[in-house]
C-alpha cells in the first residue's frame, strides 16, 4: 500500500499553515508540485521577468530535492503563463504570451539531460497580481533512463 507523503521545504512551512496546500505530496515513487510561482520565502513577488522565471524555478528545485529528487526525475511539467493583447492588435487577434522564448532560455538551464513532457497554457491572471507564470511538474523517483 501506497502512503501520502507531504513535502514541506524549509521556507514554505507557510504555504501548508496560512494557505493550507501542500508544496509537494510524495505517493510511492510519485511526486506531485504544486504549481510554483516567482514569489521569494517572504511571499512577495520578483519584480523583473527573468528573475521571476528562475525564482519559479528555484522554487520547484527546492521542493525537488527536499523530495530526494532532481530537475531529472520530472516527467511532466504544466506552465502557466500570463498572456497580454498585443498593443497594435485588435479584440479578435489572439492574446500572446510576452516572454516565452526567456523563459524557455530559462528552462534549459534547469532542465539540461531528461526533458519532460511540457504543456504551455495562456491565462488572463494568476493568484497575485505581478505574477507571470507557475509552473506544475510531476516526478518519478528511482527511474532509469
């Protein structure tokens, strides 16, 4: 039988007390990331983009190797970007998302030897307001190759 595992890295012990969700949860060789944003261990926002995107990272890492697990074990990762109307465009063009190819350049640096699966979605807004993308992965452990 299988047990649940909550994963509680140092620094985040606030997200499971005030919020009441779990950074990770542990079943079997599973693990389970909640969405992770650019936000540093006082909860307030990274202003500029690309340090945004490796806080969003560093984030996911932290709850990673609190797990036992590296960047390597992720088999699936859910990005969720904030997307903008671009500024020459009318309503009915599409909405695009501003800074993918920075935070791909960004994910490679994270992600150098197993690449997971990855779905990219466009939203209106997340859960605070200055936040650009969260990012969701899931993490075998003990896998080869």
């Amino acid at each position: 039988m299988n047990t649940r595992e909550v994963i509680i890295p140092q620094g985040m012990e606030i997200l499971y007390e005030k919020y009441h969700y779990c950074p990770g949860i542990k079943v079997g060789n599973t693990l389970y990331i909640s969405g992770q944003v650019g936000r540093d261990e006082n909860l307030q926002v990274v202003e500029e983009t690309e340090a945004q995107f490796i806080q969003a990272f560093e984030n996911v890492k932290k709850v990673l190797w609190a797990a036992g697990a590296s960047f390597d074990d992720v088999v699936e990762m859910i990005t969720y970007h904030v997307t903008v109307q671009p500024s020459n465009a009318s309503e009915q063009q599409p909405l695009i998302i501003p800074h993918l190819p920075l935070f791909i350049k960004v994910k490679d640096r994270y992600f150098t030897n197993k690449f997971p699966t990855w779905t990219g979605v466009g939203v209106t807004a997340l859960s605070t307001p200055g936040l650009i993308v969260e990012i969701k992965c899931t993490a075998i452990l003990g896998l080869e190759n």
